[in-house]
C-alpha cells in the first residue's frame, strides 16, 4: 500500500517550490499593510517586464526587429539597439496599468516619464536600466535589466523629479533581472538578497538562493582591461598587482548583470573606474550602480567610487555616471588602497613643491 502522506523532506520540496516572489516578499516584510501589499505588487509587475522581455529574448534570432541598431542616439549619446526600445516600451506598458507608480526614469529616456492617471494615488518611482549590455544580444551573450524603487517625495508639479537628487539610500528597494541559460531575478528590500529562477512550465520566479551572502574576498577581478592606458594610474597598479599575484582569476564579458552576478555568488571585485578623458565614469548612478550597491551591502558587500560609498553619492542630475568598485570588501578595500596611496604621494609631492 502506497503511504498516502510523503516525507517532511518532500513537504520541505514543495513548500520551497511553491514561494513565488509576490509571496517572498510579505513573508519578507511579515506583514498584509498596503506598504507591503504595495511592494509585493510592484514586483510582481517587474517580474511580469521580465518575462515579456525574457520571452523575446528567447527568440531574438527568429523575430525581425529583435536584433541590430535603430539608427537612433539615446540621451547618453550611446547607439540605440532595437531591444533596447523595445524593453523599456514594456517597462512603461507594464506599469501604466499598475495604478501606483507615477514616475518612470530610464537611462533611454531624457525626462522621467509620468502616468498621471497613477499619480493621484500612485507614490512610487522607478527607476530602470531596461537592457544593460545590449550589444551582446546580437551575439546571444548574457544581458539584463536593473531596477530601484523609490518613494516619490513632495508634488514634483513641475516635472522635476528633483527628489530623486538623492543618495542611494533612500531606494526602497533594488535588484535586477539576468537573461541567461535561465531567467532569475534578484531583489532587495532591505532583509537580504534574495533570488528567483523562471520556472516557464509554471510561468512564475520561483525561490532558489534564499539570503546571499558575498565572500569577504573571491579570487575575480572584472574590468576591461583594453582601457588600462585610459586609467589613472592608481587603477594600473592595482591591475599589475593582481597580474603578479596568484589567486586572480579575470572575467569580463561587457555586461554589467551578468558580472555583478558572477561576483555576487563567487566573491571578488567589479571595477568600472573613470578614465583620464572622462574622470566620471561610464555607468549611471541612479539606474546601474546605486541599485547594485544596495544589493552588495545587503548581501555583506560593499560599492564604492574608489573614495567614496556609492549609496552616500548624491547626484546633480538624473543622468550622473560614476566610477564603480564593487564586490567582496577586502577586494573593494583593496581597489581603494591603491587610490589612497597616490592620493597621498600626490599630496607629498605638492607639499615639497611649494
């Protein structure tokens, strides 16, 4: 006879394949309010952008109008791929129907986009990077999307957004969505990082890595080192440093998701550092690394522009870059010694000077 009641252990199974993500996070927040109701909903539309995107990824090679440039200039001054318009098409889609979100901001967009039918009860920003690394797509390379939540502070009647002219910690919460050999999304709001595999049979983000935890060192560096004449020299001696050095193991593929991922699970560092020409950066604050940040100090981690916390970054405009280190803190800490060290030799020589 066939016992009729399985093993804790196979309850234990179904139970953790039955935590979808709108689940995960009133557990998370161990509460019904609307605050968290509120949440929830969000990510759900999120995750909702995620799988439309996700689903046209997955047939990019058979689609017309998938792969290759618009012929468009962005606000960034970057080229514009198809993907790209076509993922933050889906961002705006999804939430004009979600009835809380008034604002969008995206680094394809110049001005946030309002929803004014959401603002009279909507309070909450987003703000988004649809599809970072677009130009692996055309070469079926790992990309993804990045995401912040924020609460809309004051009327913003003159469709400013200034109060988005903040630091990072004022993001509600933060993740991203990566497009691989699986789908997952990774999220935050403040009680650990959390991820969720596509599971396309159920159609839901199902719970895989439940509190992930980054490892005070890892053996990674990741950085495009075919810029190393470009960098301060700071950045260069780090970079010999871990060329003379075993335990360093490089990876780079040109998409920010996909190497933050690397690093969140494995350990090591991230660095997109300014160059000589453009001391800013490349990546956008508000859209790519003060979402990131949350992430990795919530998983144990720290960011940092080399001399300062990336969370502590206030921007002057919603379009700001800054450098970016990130990772494990020993690497961070690692990255920022060398800065330090020739800041202070800098600071010698001046003194001797005068």
């Amino acid at each position: 006879m066939v016992d009729a009641y399985p093993p804790l252990d196979h309850e234990y199974a179904l139970d953790r394949d039955c935590t979808t993500l709108s689940r995960h996070v009133l557990q998370q927040l161990q509460s019904f309010s609307p605050d968290a109701q509120d949440l929830s909903a969000l990510m759900n539309r999120i995750a909702l952008a995620g799988k439309l995107i996700a689903r046209r990824l997955s047939r990019a090679g058979l689609m017309e109008g998938v792969l290759g440039f618009t012929g468009d200039v962005n606000v960034q001054g970057e080229t514009v791929k198809k993907m790209d318009i076509y993922a933050n098409e889906v961002f705006i889609s999804v939430f004009k129907q979600s009835g809380m979100v008034c604002r969008l901001a995206s680094e394809e967009m110049e001005k946030p986009y309002y929803i004014p039918e959401n603002c009279p009860i909507g309070r909450y920003t987003l703000l988004y990077d649809p599809i970072d690394g677009s130009s692996n797509i055309d070469t079926n390379i790992n990309v993804g999307s990045i995401f912040a939540i924020r609460q809309q502070e004051g009327e913003d009647l003159e469709g400013t957004a200034s109060d988005l002219l903040q630091s990072g910690r004022k993001q509600l919460g933060a993740g991203y969505i990566l497009y691989g050999p699986s789908t997952m999304l990774v999220y935050s709001i403040g009680r650990g990082v959390h991820a969720f595999t596509l599971d396309p049979s159920l159609g839901e983000f199902i719970l895989s890595n439940e509190n992930i935890q980054v490892p005070e060192h890892g053996p990674i560096y990741s950085v495009n080192e075919g810029n190393f004449w470009q960098w301060d020299e700071s950045i260069r001696n780090y970079t010999r440093y871990v060329h003379r050095h075993e335990g360093y193991t490089a990876r780079y593929s040109g998409a920010l998701v996909g190497d933050f991922h690397r690093i969140l699970f494995q350990g090591g560092v991230f660095l997109y550092p300014g160059t000589l020409k453009k001391p800013e950066g490349k990546l956008r604050l508000l859209y790519e690394s003060a979402p990131l940040a949350y992430l990795i100090e919530q998983a144990g981690g720290r960011a940092s522009t080399g001399t300062q916390d990336i969370l502590d970054v206030i921007p002057d405009k919603i379009h700001a870059r800054t450098p970016l280190i990130i990772g494990s803190k020993e690497d961070v800490s690692l990255v920022e010694s060398f800065i330090q060290e020739e800041a202070r030799e800098k600071e010698e020589k001046l003194i001797a000077r005068s």
